[in-house]
C-alpha cells in the first residue's frame, strides 16, 4: 500500500488534490493516535530482540541452538510488528472513498520493499516503522 509519508492527510495539497474533509482529517488523526504508541512499542521489542542476537552471532563459540531461537523471537517481533502497522493503514483506506485511493496510489510511486502510507521514523509525531 504505497503513499506518501507522515500525517499527509494534513498536508494542505494532499488535502486539496484528494478533497478530503474534515471528518476524514479527524477519522485518520484518531487512528493515527491510537495505533501509534503500538507501534512504538512493537517497533522496541523489535530492536531489543536484535540487539540480544547480535552478541549470539558473533560469539567465538556460536551456539546454533540458542540462535535459532532467538531468530525465532527477531521473527515473531517483525510479523507482530507487521501486523499492527497493516492494521493502522488498513484503518486509514477505510477512511477514503474509493476515488481518493486511486488518486492517492496516483500521487505515491510504488515504494520497494514494503512501502506503506503512514508514520516513518523522523516524522512528526514519531511512530515506529519496521527496519528493513
């Protein structure tokens, strides 16, 4: 689901070139809000479940067994993560009429790797992304 990034349902051209209202503005505010402390918590577990395999992986004496768990727990963080995030932008589609997606999808070259309209990191208000 490509398309722009941050907030852009408050950017005034993306506002115009969609012709959103303000009821939509509000509707993606809220499920901007309530997804985003989520996905900064998700996008913690994340990092703190790679940083506890990096020191398994670079042992003199890697143990094969206690790696491939923890890379089990580095892919349970990433599909929870995942997940939510889909969620949060599948809120934000609903949002939308079905001329406005189009037109957004219009606005937004394909992104590789994921993509996604939504929160990246450095955006205001901050909220987690997955790391590629």
């Amino acid at each position: 689901m490509p398309g722009p990034p941050g907030r852009w349902w408050n950017n005034p051209q993306m506002v115009q070139k969609l012709a959103l209202n303000s009821d939509q503005q509000k509707k993606m505010d809220d499920i901007f809000q309530a997804n985003r402390l989520k996905l900064i918590d998700l996008n913690a577990t994340l990092q703190k479940e790679e940083v506890t395999m990096e020191p398994l992986v670079s042992a003199d004496q890697p143990d094969e067994s206690k790696i491939l768990a923890q890379i089990d727990k580095v892919a349970q963080a990433r599909a929870e993560l995942e997940k939510a995030n889909a969620r949060f932008l599948l809120g934000i589609r609903r949002v939308l009429t079905p001329d406005q997606w189009k037109k957004l999808q219009a606005e937004t070259p394909p992104q590789g790797g994921g993509g996604g309209f939504g929160p990246r990191p450095g955006d205001a208000p901050p909220a987690a992304r997955p790391r590629k």
